[in-house]
C-alpha cells in the first residue's frame, strides 16, 4: 500500500511545488517595482528641496541687495520656495514607505549634485572656458561620480518583502541584533556626549557622530511610521497600535536633537565641511541601522552587497569633491562711520560715512570678484599706533592716526 501510494503523491504534490515557484518571480517584480518607485520619489523629494533651498536664499539675497522694505515672509519668491519645500519633505517621506532603508538613505547625495549645479548655472562671475573649467573641475567630476554611485544604488539596492505592520515592527524591535545595535549605539553615545560637553571637544567629527546616531534612529522611525501609514491607506488599520505613537514619537524626539546638534556645528565650522563629513557618517549609520532593524540586507548575494557598498563609496567619494571646491563665506563686515572717530574727518569730504557695496560682496570696501583680484587692489587698511599716556590726570585717546603726506 505505501509503495503503490508514493509514486501518486508524488505527482500530487508536483503542481503545488511548481505553482510555489511560479509565485516568486512576480513576487520579485513586484519588490523591485516598490524600489523603483521609491527611489524615484526620493530623487524627486531631495530634488525638489535643493531647489527650493536656493530659490528662498535667492529671495533673501535680493532683499539684502534692493532698497525693498519688506520681509522675507512676505514675497512670493520665499513662500514659493517654502510650498517646493514641502513638496520634496513628503516626496521623501513616501519614499520610505515603498523602498528598504538602505536603499533611500544614500540618495540623498541628489540633493548635493543639485545644489552644485544650480550654484554653477546662476553664478553671478563671468569666466573665461579655460578658467571655468579649471575652477570647476572637482565639481564636474564629482557630480558623475556621485551620479555614477546612484546608478549602482538603485541597481543592486536590497529588496524588502516585509510589509510594516504593528506585528512585524514590534517583531524587529525585539529581534537581538537590533537589541545589540541599540546597546552600542548608546554607549556610543554617551561616550561621544560626555567628551563634547565636558571635555569640551568640539571636534567636528565628533559633532557629526552625535547627529549621524541620532539620524540613524530617525531613519528607523519614519520608515515605521511611514510603512504603517501607506498600509492603513491600503485596507489594513495600523494607526490605532501604540507602536505607532511610540515610533511618531521617537522620530519627532530624535529629529529635534538633530537639528540642534546640526545648528551647534554649523556655528563653529564651514558649511561645505559639514555637508560632507555628515552625509558619509549619517550614511552609514543610518545603513548599519537599517541592516540590523529591518534586515535589508538579508537574503542577499555578496555580488550584490559588493556593488551596493561601491555604489555607496561611489557617491561618497562624489560629495567629497563637489563640497571640497565649494568658496568659503566672506564675514560680514558693517560699514563705519568715519566722523564718529576723532581725526578722521580730513580723509573723506564732509564726515559721509563709508558703506559697504551691497551687489554682490558683504566686504568693507571689496570688490565684486575681488578673487581673482591681485594684491594691490585690496582695500587698504589705516595704520594705528598705540600712544604712551602721559600723567595719570591726562586723559588722552587710546590710539591716533597717522595723516599720509602727498609724496606718500
């Protein structure tokens, strides 16, 4: 009985194994179809965004340079910039909710080509080919490097098959690798926090650790709150698990410390510095979060993990040299008024007081392209001389200026 019976169920259990494997290849277009629509939402999103970060410093650049009374607030230029804002803010937000974590994080580099290319198509200087290309030519390799890292990001990304619902997000929260994550990250940093609040190191690097932990966590959050939305969106409520409202939370926390560490950094270094040094550090904690939490990278072939991490050095090496050939800022400089300090009157007619030119330079007495200027044309500065006092009942002032002949 037993010998006759298996060659019959051995045939019965043929179509359900072939209809098993019929299944997986739609099930892989389908996860490959949720990447490509989130990677295009988060190019669009971080896109966006670059533009309406420079089309709101555009408006404040042309109210600092026009007589203008109004406020920032009330042009059409900063609230158009505002609404694009937004729009790129969202577009990244779905993004999360279609495409794995490690794949949307490192996209962010489109933000920075942009803003590198928009820089150089309105600059206000006037160069010859030569020149340009000379002054340009680590931003032009940067940008296709970090175009070239994109490509292989979104090429050889992990895919997701999880939906993320309240049962499958409490399920990795308890997982023991993302417990372990979470033990190291903390001790992390509180370490960091420990030496840069009283050791007092104001390192940049170490700046950037804090914000780049922090994000990490942020990260994590908005893909849960973001999965669980478009899921109830779908026909399936999420929204009344109390993990939702302890992820919204914990994104909400986590985002606000960022931006003050962000703030904290951006007042003791360069801009571009930060820009580059952040994206590679949050970058790769916000991947090891990513890899650890929702397991991205689980099932993956080394091939694949091996371009991934190319695509990601790619990139990295991309924003490096785009942000390294970006100008440092010029401090502003206020105007002085020369009739306000004894002994000056006699180097300008009637004590006008003296201001800087508003077109394009904040420097007292610069130039427009006062770069690509020689030495001589520099503004010159009046020599001072500290004075001996005399007795101690003389008051005389602390410093005087010393009037150029003619044949000086």
């Amino acid at each position: 009985m037993e010998g006759g019976n298996s060659p019959s169920l051995q045939l019965q259990q043929l179509p359900l194994a072939t209809a098993a494997v019929s299944v997986q290849p739609h099930t892989d277009s389908f996860s490959y179809k949720e990447n490509l629509i989130g990677a295009l939402l988060a190019i669009f999103g971080h896109l966006i965004s670059s533009i309406a970060l420079n089309l709101q410093k555009y408006s404040h650049i042309r109210l600092a340079g026009s007589k203008d009374p109004r406020a920032y607030f009330k042009t059409k230029t900063w609230w158009s910039g505002l609404f694009l804002l937004v729009l790129g803010e969202l577009g990244v937000f779905s993004s999360y909710a279609f495409a794995p974590l490690s794949l949307i994080v490192p996209l962010s580099a489109v933000s920075v080509v942009a803003s590198a290319i928009i820089g150089i198509i309105f600059i206000k200087e006037k160069w010859k080919p030569k020149e340009f290309l000379r002054r340009y030519v680590l931003s032009f390799v940067g940008c296709g490097l970090a175009i070239v890292g994109t490509y292989l990001l979104v090429t050889f990304g992990p895919n997701s098959h999880d939906k993320m619902t309240a049962e499958n997000i409490t399920r990795h929260l308890v997982s023991w690798p993302f417990l372990l994550y979470m033990l190291v990250e903390i001790i992390a940093f509180c370490l960091l926090l420990y030496f840069y609040k009283e050791r007092n190191a104001n390192y940049i690097v170490i700046i950037l650790l804090l914000v780049a932990l922090l994000g990490s966590m942020t990260v994590v959050t908005v893909k849960a709150v973001a999965g669980m939305i478009l899921v109830s969106i779908q026909g399936t409520l999420q929204l009344d698990s109390p993990i939702f409202y302890i992820m919204l939370v914990c994104m909400i926390a986590t985002a606000v410390y960022q931006a003050t560490f962000l703030a904290q950094a951006s007042q003791l270094y360069d801009s571009a510095q930060i820009s580059s040094i952040g994206y590679i550090l949050s970058t790769t904690a916000a991947i090891s979060a990513g890899a650890t939490f929702y397991l991205d990278f689980m099932g993956e072939d080394i091939l694949h993990i091996c371009m991934f991490a190319l695509g990601c050095l790619t990139a990295f090496l991309g924003v490096f040299l785009i942000t390294r050939n970006r100008k440092k800022p010029v401090p502003f400089e206020p105007y002085i008024s020369m009739d306000a300090m004894p002994g000056m009157q006699n180097m300008h007619d009637k004590g006008i007081a003296v201001q800087p030119d508003l077109k394009a330079s904040f420097s007292y007495g610069a130039l427009e392209n006062n770069d690509s200027m020689p030495e001589i044309y520099t503004p010159a500065t009046l020599p001072i001389v500290q004075e001996q006092h005399g007795s101690k009942g003389v008051s005389a002032p602390p410093y005087r200026v010393l009037e150029h002949s003619k044949k000086e």
